[in-house]
C-alpha cells in the first residue's frame, strides 16, 4: 500500500480510465524514436494495472489505439499493434496468477486477424476471472461506439418500441456492458481533452490531467490523482 497516502477514510474508486498521453514526446526529449516511446508506456501499463489492483481499484481502462491513430505514419501503427499482440500472447499466464480478467474495447472487426484471435482468446481465458477487470480500448472511438451500439439495438429489434428504448437499453448495446462508469477519469502530459473516450460512460467522471508524460506515470502518480479525487464533490447534478 502506498506510504503517506492510505488514510483509512480514503476513496478508492472503482473505475478508474486513462488517456495514456505523451509516448512520442517522452520518447523524442531523449533523442529516441517515437516507439520507444510506446514500448516503455506499455511496461508502465502493466505496472499500473498491478498496482492499481493492489489499491483496491476494481476496473482500469485504458486508451491504447484510437480510431483516428491509423492515420499516424505505417510503422509507428504496426510497432504499436506488435506491442499489443504481444501483450495478448505474454500476459495469459500473469491474468492467471493474477485473477486478472480482460476486455478489450473497440471495433476489433479492422485489426488483423491473429490479433483478433488473441484477443478472444485472452478474453474466454480470463472471462470468469474475479479480480481487477482490465479493459483495453483499441481501434476505440466513443462516438463510433454509440453509432455501433445503435445498430446492434436495431439488429437486436431493441428499436422497434422506440419509447422504449432508454439510457439502460443502449448502455447494454455499448462495448462496456456490464461495467460501471468510470468515477476517474485521468490524462496524462498536459494536454486537457477526452479524444473521444468513453464519452458515453465518463458523464459524471472527475477528471484529473497531470503533466507528466505516461511512460513517467507511477503508482505514486495514480495515488496523487485518487487524492486529487477524495477532494472532490461529487453531486451528479444535485445540491449537497
Ligand atoms: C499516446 O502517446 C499513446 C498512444 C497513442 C499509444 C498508447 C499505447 C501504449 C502505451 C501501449 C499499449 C500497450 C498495452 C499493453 C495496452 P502519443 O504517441 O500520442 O504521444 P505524443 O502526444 O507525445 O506524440
């Protein structure tokens, strides 16, 4: 447990999302190529996800691939899938140990088709898993998940009673079925916008930007933003 930050009366929360910003940047201060950048932020990935359950956080969701990072140069994209389809591959058996369940986020429909198969496998291995969930978001837009849980509603004869149809109805067509609403939502490196992240899920979200960069991101960080969070009022709209 983290040293100076564990008051008894802290708030973990329970669903914690990150934009994993700053890669390139980190990467290019230190004269190395953006990839670099990417292969170090994938490590830190799997350092935060281990200690994010170790503080008790249930879901951690991260922004790995956006829809509109296919327009980034053709070996950047492929050094960036590499490191995801190895993630598929290396990290069945820490899941186990782990108790660690996956899901990944996204249209995976236009990834290749080996990263898709270990996908689904990594997903059916850790599917009854019962510790922390871990969501990947790849080839993920949150506007292009509302339009596809739009259409799986109207494939589903979900639309057919229009009047029917409601917050409940569509959250149970999004790729986050299931999953509560992130109650973090943190962004790393300075910059201050969603991206087209969970917009759907984040609505009541606290949202928290630090600037350091995310291969720089450590557990003492993500505490700094839980504290960031405890200070926080949340009213959903009310008074208090
Ligand atoms: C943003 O930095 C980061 C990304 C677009 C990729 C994030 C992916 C990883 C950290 C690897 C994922 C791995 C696993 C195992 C889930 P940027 O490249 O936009 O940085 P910049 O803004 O400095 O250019």
């Amino acid at each position: 447990m983290g040293s100076n930050h564990t008051g008894a009366d802290r708030k973990i929360p329970a669903h914690v999302a990150i934009i994993m910003d700053g890669n390139g940047r980190w990467a290019k201060q230190r004269g190395m190529p953006r990839t670099f950048g990417h292969t170090q932020g994938a490590r830190v990935v799997e350092q935060i996800l281990e200690d994010a359950d170790d503080l008790g956080i249930r879901y951690l969701t991260v922004y790995a691939f956006s829809t509109e990072n296919w327009s980034r140069p053709a070996a950047e994209v492929k050094a960036l899938m590499n490191l995801l389809r190895r993630y598929m591959k290396t990290s069945l058996v820490k899941c186990a140990k782990n108790n660690v369940r996956i899901r990944v986020i996204g249209d995976k429909t236009k990834l290749e088709p080996d990263l898709q198969q270990a996908i689904a496998h990594l997903e059916e291995e850790t599917a009854s898993n019962t510790g922390i969930s871990f969501q990947i978001a790849i080839n993920y837009g949150g506007r292009d998940e509302i339009v596809r849980a739009v259409r799986r509603a109207a494939r589903e004869g979900l639309l057919v009673d229009a009047s029917a149809f409601d917050e409940t109805a569509l959250g149970s067509c999004l790729d986050t079925a299931g999953l509560p609403d992130p109650d973090l939502l943190i962004r790393t490196c300075g910059e201050q916008r969603i991206s087209n992240f969970l917009l759907w899920q984040i609505a009541y979200a606290e949202l928290y930007f630090t600037d350091k960069a995310w291969p720089d991101f450590d557990r003492a960080e993500l505490e700094k933003a839980i504290d960031a969070y405890n200070h926080r009022e949340r009213r959903y709209g009310g008074i208090k």
